[in-house]
C-alpha cells in the first residue's frame, strides 16, 4: 500500500523527534515568523551579515528535507520568514 502524505504518526523515536521539530519550529514561526513587529535575539540578526550563515540554514533546510519533507515544508517557510525579515530591516524601504 503506497504511502498518502500527510502521514500517520507511528510509535518510533523517529517519529516523535519529527513531531517535536515540528513543534519547535512551529512555535519559532508563530513567536518571530508571524509578527513583523517581533524582535529577533540580537545574536540572529548579528549572524544575517555573514553569508556563510545563511547558506548553513539553506543547508539545514535541505537537510531537514531528506529527513521529513514536512520538516522541510516548515522549516523553509520558517527561514524565509526569517531572509525576508532580515533584509527589509538592513535595507528599509529603499527605493
């Protein structure tokens, strides 16, 4: 029997840390991703200048990908909640 997306939860320890990052970066998501106005930990947005940074979250995303393609749904909206975030508050409204 082919497998339907979304999936059923199962009672593995895979399973249960998938839920538990789903959680987490769901929660990340509602904290920062959702609310402009939400201020990020100073250390992230430090971090936002340095481009190897943001290819080691692209890269996370990648991998969060080949391990859950729902962790990888979720945490790409979360890193482009974040890109997104960070370059209207280093570039604000130019031109």
């Amino acid at each position: 029997m082919a497998k339907t997306w979304p999936m059923l939860p199962s009672c593995d320890v895979n399973s249960a840390l998938e839920y538990i990052a789903l959680l987490a970066i769901g929660l990340y998501i509602l904290f920062y991703g959702s609310v402009f106005e939400a201020s990020y930990p100073k250390e992230i947005v430090d971090l936002y200048v340095h481009p190897w940074w943001r290819i080691l979250i692209v890269s996370l995303v990648a991998l969060g990908s080949w391990w859950c393609p729902r962790i990888g749904l979720i945490s790409a909206l979360a890193v482009f909640l974040y890109l997104n975030d960070m370059d209207i508050l280093t570039n604000p409204f130019l031109g």
